[in-house]
C-alpha cells in the first residue's frame, strides 16, 4: 500500500499545482479583462471564456487536495462523538458515498466529453471539449485521493489499535 500512498501523494500534489497555475491563469486574465473593458473601452472577447473554463479546471482539480487535506464538508462533530470503530465506519462509509458520486461523474463526464468534441468554445476555435475535460480528470484525481484517505484511516485505525493492544 506505501507505492499506491506515495502514487496518489505525486498525483495530489500534481493537481495542486495544475489548480494554482489555472487560478493564476484565470485571475490574470479576469485583470486583463478589467483592463480592456473598464481602461481603454474595448473588452476582450475571449479573456472570459478561457477565465471562466481554468477556474473549472482550478475547482475540479482543486476538489483531490481538499480530499487529501480533509477539507471537505464532513461529518466530523458526529465521527467525533461516536466510539472510534463507529466513527470509523461513519468515515468509510461517506468516503464510500464519494467514491461512487466521483466514479459516476468520471464516466459520464467522459461521455459528455466525447459528445461535445465538434462544438468549440464562444470567441475561439477551441474545442468546448477541452474545458468538459475537467470532469473525468479531475475525477480521476478526486478518485486516487478518496481511495488514499481510504487507506490511511484504515492503516491508522489498525496501527492505534495494534499499539494500544485492545480492540477498538
């Protein structure tokens, strides 16, 4: 299980990055956009579509690192007031709950890519494609991370128990 721990630490911290680079992307461009418009009177036509289609990117791949940090709205004041193996299963059983939300939103995600190839985006000749990506990628790396915080309760719901020498 360390390989797939260290995999999803590379992914995660990839989707981080790539989230940062599509935040600074579209915050630079919203300026430009602001510029344009409000300082010399001529708005940029395509600033917006490519502000609004990298804060999808930044969200989607956003949503892994949040996963990863438990920084998504839980169930943590009712985990907490459980026994630790109830709180455990209530924590498996919401991760659960994502790993088959995101698995869905994968796959139909894809699909709604495929669909869309042939349109392109307002003001550019890119396709729309491109920009519905972000679902079945950012899902997939939503799903390692899931998977991941999986897997550390697990091994640290094992190793507290092993170390206290009582079942929990």
């Amino acid at each position: 299980m360390s390989l797939f721990l260290r995999v999803e630490d590379f992914t995660t911290g990839l989707a981080l990055r790539l989230a940062i680079a599509f935040l600074v992307l579209a915050a630079g461009l919203a300026l430009y956009q602001v510029v344009t418009r409000f300082a010399f009177g001529a708005p940029s036509t395509w600033s917006e579509v490519i502000t609004r289609s990298a804060m999808i990117w930044s969200v989607f791949l956003g949503v892994a690192v949040a996963f990863r940090h438990g920084a998504m709205i839980s169930v943590d004041v009712i985990q907490n007031a459980l026994p630790p193996r109830l709180g455990l299963g209530l924590f498996l059983l919401a991760n659960i709950g994502s790993l088959i939300f995101f698995a869905v939103l994968l796959w139909q995600g894809w699909l709604m890519t495929l669909r869309v190839v042939p349109q392109s985006l307002a003001a550019l000749e890119i396709s729309i494609a491109w920009v519905y990506a972000a679902l079945p990628v950012g899902s997939a790396f939503i799903l390692v991370a899931v998977l991941a915080a999986i897997v550390r309760a697990l091994q640290g719901d094992w190793l507290a128990a092993r170390d206290s020498g009582a079942e929990r």
